[in-house]
C-alpha cells in the first residue's frame, strides 16, 4: 500500500475477492430455480442477515455461495408439509446448480395466508 491510500475491508465475494461475479450470477440462478418451488414463499437471508452473496449495490439475499458451500435461506409458503420434507425440496433444486458443494437450507419464517 502506497503512502496516503487507504483499503476497506470487503466481505467475502465482493467485487474484491476471486470468483465474485461467477459466485453472484450462481446465486441468482440458485434463488431463481427455489423461488419457483409452490412451499417457497420468498428467499431470506436469515435472522442475522447472513445467508447473503455480496455484489456491488446490495447483496443478493437468501443464497450465500461460499467457497465450500452454499447456504439458502426461505420464507415457507406451505405450512401444510412437513419442514424436513419442504428443506430437502430446496436442496434438490439449489443441488444440480452448486457446483458440487453440499447445500444447506435455513428456514427462516413460515408465512400465513396466501
């Protein structure tokens, strides 16, 4: 670092770090293919807001990819399936598009009504 300059510190998967715009593009066709799922009312990032991928302008919320896995995050539509049952619908969809890293899924909320 040069005399006078300064760097922030960005957080993984910013515009900074190796693979961001490969880990961002994977992100938003991970949240696309849940989102379409009936039990899936809407992606989340999580209680901590974690469960993020970090792009420049705000993160992509619901889908992390990290370098060793991917960790998705809902909103259940459909209260009326078990939530293993409903979990695994998630991992079978982010699956095939993960690249080979296990999938975790956070169930953050159960939405009522329609």
């Amino acid at each position: 670092m040069t005399a006078g300059t300064a760097t922030a510190a960005r957080p993984p998967g910013t515009a900074g770090a190796s693979g961001a715009p490969e880990r961002v593009r994977l992100a938003e066709r991970i949240g696309a293919a849940v989102a379409e799922l009936p039990e899936v009312a809407g992606l989340s990032a999580g209680p901590r807001a974690q469960v993020v991928t970090y792009r420049v302008g705000p993160p992509y919320a619901g889908v992390a990819v990290r370098e060793g896995e991917v960790e998705v995050g809902v909103n259940v539509a459909r209260p009326d399936r078990p939530l293993p049952a409903i979990a695994e619908s998630v991992r079978q969809a982010a699956l095939p598009l993960a690249g080979g890293r296990p999938v975790h899924v956070l169930v953050a909320d159960i939405a009522e009504g329609d």
